[in-house]
C-alpha cells in the first residue's frame, strides 16, 4: 500500500476549505481524493497558528531525534555488556 505525499500548501488550502468555507469534511475528502482520516489530521495541525505549529514540529523533531540516539546508545551498551561477559569468560 503506497501512501501519497501532498505538499504543504495544498494541505493548508485544504483545512481552510474545511474551516473557513464550512464544507463538510466527507464532501471534501469526496472531492479531492484525500481519505477523512488525513483530513482531520490536517485540520488538527494546520488549524492552530503559525508559531505554535512550528514550536510544536520542533518538539516533535527532538523527541524523533532523541528517541533515536536512546536506541542507538542502547544497543551499544548491550553490546559491551556482551564483551565484557565474553571476555570475563575468556580470562578465567
């Protein structure tokens, strides 16, 4: 199942036909191919302002990035973990 990728504006016009034109959201979804699932994230992300939007991306890039970097220096400890076991074995 491949997932299409809209640009940015087109999401912004999107949520303003759902917000500021009262259309309903089935009717747009119709309309424009876009599934009601997508259209209400959307709305949920682009309704709020700019600023917020933005601080609220970022957050969401950090915890991305530090969710990665706890996984990587969890797989290294575990590996030295390892190695001190082996080596311990290996000594004796």
């Amino acid at each position: 199942m491949s997932s299409k990728r809209y640009a940015e504006e087109f999401k912004i016009e999107t949520v303003k036909q759902i917000t500021e034109r009262r259309y309903p959201v089935s009717e747009v979804s119709a309309r424009l191919g876009v599934s009601q699932h997508s259209l209400y994230a959307w709305v949920k992300k682009y309704s709020q302002p700019e600023p917020a939007r933005l601080e609220a991306q970022g957050k969401d890039a950090e915890l991305r990035r530090l969710k990665a970097e706890l996984k990587r220096v969890t797989e290294e400890r575990d590996i030295l973990k390892k190695a001190a076991a082996y080596f311990a074995k290996e000594s004796r």
